[in-house]
C-alpha cells in the first residue's frame, strides 16, 4: 500500500503515542452532553451565563499559539471552537497531555472535552477546556476547505468521483451534503406519519423472490443454494403487497429497495427506494386527490413551503395538479393522434418522430417510448397523465367507461415520472389473460416482460377487493425536495464500478 508522507508522518505519531502508553483508540463512553448549535442557543437564551459541558468531535482548524490553542471541532450538528490552555489540562506540571496530544493533533483527529462555556474577545462562543481526550486518531488527511468569516468556501471538494467513493469523507467537509440526507430523512418520516394517521400498515415483503413481478424491467439473477433454484432480486414490491389486500389488510405500505438490471444516468440507479401503498375500496381518483394532498404536506415538512427550486425550475406542489391524457399529451406534443391506431402505425409514426425502436416493442412500449421521448420533458410542473391503453398496463383494471383504456396514472414533475398509480386489477380471468400477453412479448426478445406469476393468479381467485395502489420513487422525490440533479447526490452510497486498491 502506497502511503503518503502525510500519512507516514500521523502513524509515526500513532506508533510514538503507543510506546508512551497513551492509547489512541481508547474503549470507553465518552459522556457528551452538549452538541454545538443547540448549547450556543442556549448559552445565549440564558444571557451568556457560564456553565458545564461536555463534548466530542471532529478537529477542524488548529490556530497554535503556543501555550494555548484554538480548535475547531465538528458534531453532529456543526462547529464548535475550543479554548485550550496548556496550564489548564496538565496536572501537576506534567505537560505529556499538551505536548503529546495537543501539540501533536491533526486535522481530523476526534477529541472529547469537559470544560464550561464563555466568549471570547473576539465574540466567538466557545468551550474553555478543563480536560481533554484523544478519541481516535485520523491517518488519513482530509481535503482541506478553507471558509472565510462571511461564510464564503474556498477549495470546495466538487469532484463526484471522490464525494460518491468516499462518502463519509464528503460529509465531513461538506456540510450541505450532511443536510440533504437529512432532508431525505425528514421526507420519508413525513411520508410514513401521513400514512401511519391513516392507519395505514406498514409491512415487509421478500427481496428475494421466485418471480420477479409487478413491474416490466429486467431483475438481477442470483442462486439460492439451499433451495437449488435460481431466485430474482426484487424489481417491484407490488404482487406481495396485493396478497395481502386478499388477505384482508385494507391498507398496506412499504418502503422498498427494489433491484433493476438496466442503465445508469442522472435519474436512473440500479438500486433504488420506492414507496408503494395499497388500499382497498378505493380507485385511481382517490389516489390523486391522495398523492397531491401527500406531496403538498412533504414540501412543506423538507423546505417549509410548497413553492421549490428544482434544477433551474420554480415547482409549486400545492394541490390540485393537472391531469391530461397520455393520448392527449401525444397528439399536443407530435400534432398526431395516435389513440385509434394498431402496433405498426405506432412504429411508423415512432420512426418519423425520430424515436428509436426494436422488434420486441409491442404496442404499449412503442406508446411509452413516444411519450417519453417527445412529452415528459415539457411537464415542469406537476401532472397527472391518466388512462393509458391496456397495452401499457398489464396489472390495471380496464376504464369503467372508456374502451381500450385503463385507470392508470402517472405523475410527472419537472419532466421526470415521480408516481405510477392504478385502479388495480382484480379480475383473475383478465390477468391471467395479461399475463399471457406479456409472456408472448418475452418471447419476443423483451427482457422487460412480466413473468406469469400463478401463485398470484390464485390469490386473485380467492377474491382481491376493488384496490388502488401507487408506487412514488423516493430517490427522485429526494431530488426534487433538495434541489439535485443526479440521483447519485441522494444516494449515499452510489452504485459505481469497482475500485482498484494497490
């Protein structure tokens, strides 16, 4: 392993602390009490009044002015300045502590200290150090980014190769990047609290699978060895949570990591979040008026109103959004009405849009792929596109008035599908004969293509009451509600090639 002279030079110090006997990654509860924004409001709520304290972070900056030192240290919810002074935290003229472990810190080193509250000449609110100690030693330098007093960043850390590889370094330097995952965090509870005040269930369904149903997309393969059998990377929780409404559940919801075998780009990541919910005794209509009721509420829980900044976009998710048929934003968009004609006719008129196509793509993909390639990118605002052709649609109960269509919708905000939502199918004559359909298309060479799932068949047999469900990406809801253009700024943890280590 190649090191740097940085790096050579911290584990010579971490070899030198161990042959004094201080120990530099020491087993014990460290006791804080405070964190560094919550105790600066309350030491100014109580009109600069001194007292005790105890914490822990990360070194920062180092300011050495010989007998006393200034360190920043960092926590979990920002930057706290530290006063030491060598008389202070040495006992009994034994300077090892100071000369050893202050002296001696780097940046990144964490530390814990007990000490009380005051401000400095300069009005910084900062700890004055009684005791200190070395939590753990950093041996590997962090990225240096220099913040002047205005709050202006210098050297900033931008490169994506670095922030996605070594997240947790990215975090430590980039505050910004710590409070969109809260953001995220904070989205996904306001999601589940507005479920869960619907009495709503929460449940777990396998990732795993036999059968990887309830979206067309290709699934990961993998071997179970105990069974003998190959098994599928879930591409969709769907099937198993429409089991459970036979079951007799009226209200069912989870959040996923679903797994899906195609490509990557700013929107798209093999692993991905989905929220999926399920609800007996309701339609598609319900579940509108229900999803822009739950994004409106969402805005406001992440960013306190409901007008946003989204990639150069201004978006208001106050409800009621607007809803336009999938035919009708067709014809809008390509001046052509394409709602009565057959496979071919599609294709050409695909081929004259300049949309690109393949033998395999039946009628619905062709409809998919025009939509995509020539409308979604013009609805910024929010949309429902609603009732789409069967084709489209193998899981979703045929309109109750409009021949050939479904009661399906999807929701697009700034050109991108956030929501795919159905009046579910519970007819098991009709699945089945969908399912059949899809079948033919695999054969056909669609990777795509649902498999014939006939233990869901069966369930539907016993009797599946009328349903709505829905499934929202997290992933990309998480972009809009913190302003990112890639889906990999809201993934902690990317997907990415392999890393070559020497």
């Amino acid at each position: 392993m190649h090191l740097s002279e940085q790096e050579i030079i911290r584990r010579e110090k971490l070899n030198h602390l161990k042959s004094i006997g201080i120990d530099a990654y020491p087993a014990q509860t460290f006791p804080v009490s405070h964190y560094s924004e919550s105790v600066k409001a309350q030491y100014t709520a109580n009109d600069n009044q001194a007292f005790d304290v105890c914490m822990a972070g990360r070194i920062l900056s180092i300011n050495d002015k010989g007998k006393v030192f200034f360190f920043k240290i960092q926590d979990a919810e920002g930057l706290m300045q530290l006063y030491v002074k060598r008389d202070d935290i040495c006992v009994d003229d034994d300077k090892t502590l100071f000369d050893e472990i202050v002296k001696k810190s780097d940046l990144g080193d964490i530390i814990g200290c007990k000490g009380y509250m005051f401000t400095t000449k300069t009005g910084e609110i900062s700890v004055h150090v009684k005791e200190l100690t070395l939590l753990a030693k950093s041996l590997k330098p962090l990225p240096i980014v220099k913040r002047d007093e205005e709050g202006n960043v210098f050297d900033e850390v931008t490169d994506p190769e670095f922030r996605y590889r070594q997240r947790y370094a990215d975090l430590i330097i980039n505050p910004t990047v710590k409070e969109r995952f809260l953001k995220r965090t904070r989205m996904i509870n306001c999601i589940r609290e507005y479920l869960n005040a619907m009495n709503a269930l929460e449940v777990d369904t396998p990732v795993l699978q036999s059968i990887p149903g309830g979206a067309a997309a290709r699934p990961f393969i993998t071997h179970h060895n105990a069974l003998d059998v190959p098994f599928y990377l879930r591409i969709a929780n769907e099937l198993y949570l429409k089991r459970l409404i036979v079951g007799g559940f009226d209200f069912v919801y989870e959040f996923s990591r679903n797994f899906r075998n195609e490509g990557m780009d700013r929107t798209h990541n093999p692993e991905f979040t989905i929220l999926e919910f399920y609800v007996a005794y309701k339609d598609y209509l319900w579940m509108m008026e229900t999803t822009e009721n739950l994004l409106e509420k969402v805005a406001l829980a992440t960013n306190g109103k409901t007008k946003l900044e989204a990639w150069g976009n201004e978006i208001e998710f106050k409800a009621p959004y607007k809803r336009i048929s999938i035919y009708d934003a067709i014809q809008e968009h390509t001046g052509v009405d394409i709602s009565n004609m057959n496979e071919e006719e599609i294709r050409e008129v695909c081929k004259q849009q300049h949309i690109e196509t393949d033998p395999s793509m039946g009628r619905g993909k062709l409809i998919d792929e025009l939509f995509g390639g020539k409308c979604e990118a013009h609805y910024i605002q929010p949309t429902f596109i609603i009732d789409y052709p069967v084709d489209m649609s193998p899981l979703t109960k045929k309109h109750r008035s409009k021949e050939g269509l479904v009661e399906r919708f999807e929701l697009i905000v700034n050109g991108k599908e956030i929501a795919n939502a159905y009046s579910e199918l519970n007819d098991p004559v009709d699945q089945r004969e969908r399912f059949e359909e899809q079948a033919k298309l695999m054969e056909r060479g669609d990777h795509e293509a649902m498999f014939i799932d006939h233990d869901f068949l069966r369930a539907l047999e016993y009797g599946m009451p009328p349903t709505a469900g829905i499934g929202i990406g997290i992933d990309r809801l998480a972009m809009l509600m913190s302003n990112q253009s890639s889906i990999q700024d809201v993934l902690l943890f990317p997907q990415m090639r392999p890393e070559k280590f020497s």
